[in-house]
C-alpha cells in the first residue's frame, strides 16, 4: 500500500488534553493531545456514525468518550474500553514537525 504524509495543523493550537476534527484528503481524523503527547485516530465512532474529537478526553486514562451512546476508545490503540462499540477505530502515526501535526496515511482509505 501506498502512503502519504499530510500536514494537519500547528501543534501549539491544539488544546492540552483535548481533541479536534480534522477533514483532509478524505480522511476524518480526531487529532487528539494529551499533555505534550499527540495521537491521532479515526474520528468516527466504531458503534455509530458520530465524531469522537467532539467528545471528552480522558488524559489519566489515555482514552476518548463518544458524545453520543458513551463508548470509550484507547488513543493508543483505537481499542473500544467499554460497550455499546466493539471493533477498534484506526490510529494512525502522527509526529510533530518543525512545529506541525503531520500523519501518515495509506491512500484510497479513511
């Protein structure tokens, strides 16, 4: 598979232990930061089509809340932590450069 390297969004605009959607290329992405920490992941919730950067992070825990039925997700591994979502979201490797967010993604997926 090919990949490709996107420039998301200067890290200093991302809010400590928070999350943000981004659309790029189509991919929909929550760039998530916890601390000084960057994790990026696929920003639909595995149990229903809703945005998980809308939904609280939990920086003890290292996981993300979906607003609306309250399924958890691992930012470390896009594993759900609790029910009603079974199946893992995708994450993605994310690395700050030179001051930007930038991910690596494959091509003709989201």
């Amino acid at each position: 598979m090919t990949t490709t390297t996107l420039r998301l969004m200067p890290f200093d605009e991302l809010g400590v232990d928070s999350a943000v959607k981004v659309e790029i290329e189509g991919h929909r992405l929550a760039v998530i930061r916890i601390g000084d920490d960057l994790y990026v992941i696929g920003d639909e919730c595995s149990h229903a089509d809703f945005s998980l950067a809308e939904g609280e992070v939990d920086a003890d825990e290292h996981t993300i809340e979906c607003w609306k039925h309250g399924s958890t997700f691992s930012v470390l591994d896009g594993a759900p932590t609790c029910l009603p979502a079974t199946k893992p979201v995708p994450t993605y490797d994310a690395q700050v450069v030179d001051g930007v967010v930038t991910v690596t993604v494959e091509q003709g997926t989201s």
